[in-house]
C-alpha cells in the first residue's frame, strides 16, 4: 500500500493556513499578524504585519536577532513598524482569518518561502527564523527589509544576524 502524499504548500485545499506545519511560536506570530492587520486598520494581512507578529510575540531566535541589531528591546521596534503601518481611516474593521484569501500575494509568497527553506534544512516544520530569513530573501524584496534599508541595515546583513541568531539558539539547545 502505498503512502499517501502530504501536501507541501503551506495552505489547504480550502485556502487554510497550515498550523499543523508551523512550530508554535511561529502559529502565534500569525494569529498577531492577523490581530495587527485589524488593529493597523489594514483590509490584508501583509508581510509587514506578519514581521509585527514575530516581534510580539518572539522566541528565542527572535530575541537574539533583536539584540545583533542593538534595539532596546523588540516591543520599541513593534511600537514603531505599528506607527509607520497604521492607517488613519479605514471602512470599519476588516474581516480577516488565517486563510489565502485575507493574506497579501507577497505574504503568500513569504509563508511558502518559508515552507520551502524549512523543507531544504530537513525540516518538517516553519519556525519563526524561517519566515523572518524568508522576509529578508525574496526575491521581490518586502517592504520590511526597505524599511530597515532606510537605516543602513541591507536585507543580507539582516539575513546574516538571523543565520547567526538561529545558529547560536541551536547551540544552545533550544
């Protein structure tokens, strides 16, 4: 008898997120995403929102990323991607479910991004690293990594502090 297939993508049939292939702290970052979308007064969840997401709620790859950028602390860098997000008038709050059809077409492409390097590292689940370190690859760049380019972080070298912090969390046990 032969062994049924598991699906790659990270959606099912029915356009669900796949929390089953997420590790829980990367779960958690996407349900904030979807609670800063509605607090940002966004009508999509965006690639920016799921960055939010990971600063909110991070682990320890998250914390150690944080301090190789020498922030204070990852909540003042949450508070200021809130501000710079925030729509000021929106048509009521938006609907919005861990599902295709809420997410952005370069959010889609981030979360599959991140399937595919969890995948290539033996990996069977997508964890926080890898959706951030997916963030900063693409190929389109997302509009998080121009924004930390404003200050003189280019997308590698912010890929590297995420290699790095990941490395160290592995050493680490953890």
């Amino acid at each position: 008898m032969a062994t049924p297939e598991v699906p790659s993508d990270v959606f099912t049939p029915g356009g669900g997120i796949r929390l089953d292939l997420l590790t829980d702290p990367a779960a958690s970052a996407l349900k904030e995403a979807i609670r800063l979308a509605r607090e940002t007064r966004w009508e999509t969840v965006r690639s920016p929102h799921i960055f939010m997401g990971l600063l909110s709620v991070p682990d320890p790859c998250m914390s150690k990323w944080g301090e190789c950028l020498g922030e204070d602390s990852l909540p003042n860098l949450l508070d200021r991607f809130q501000e710079l997000f925030h729509q000021k008038e929106a048509d009521g709050e938006a609907t919005l479910a861990l599902n295709r059809e809420f997410l952005s077409d370069n959010a889609i492409r981030l979360l599959r991004g991140a399937r595919a390097r969890a995948t290539s590292y033996g990996r069977q689940f997508i964890t926080s690293m890898d959706l951030l370190i997916s963030m900063f690859t693409a190929i389109e760049s997302s509009i998080v990594a121009h924004c930390f380019e404003s200050i003189g972080y280019s997308a590698a070298k912010l890929t590297d502090m995420a290699v790095w912090a990941e490395q160290q969390a592995f050493r680490s046990g953890r």
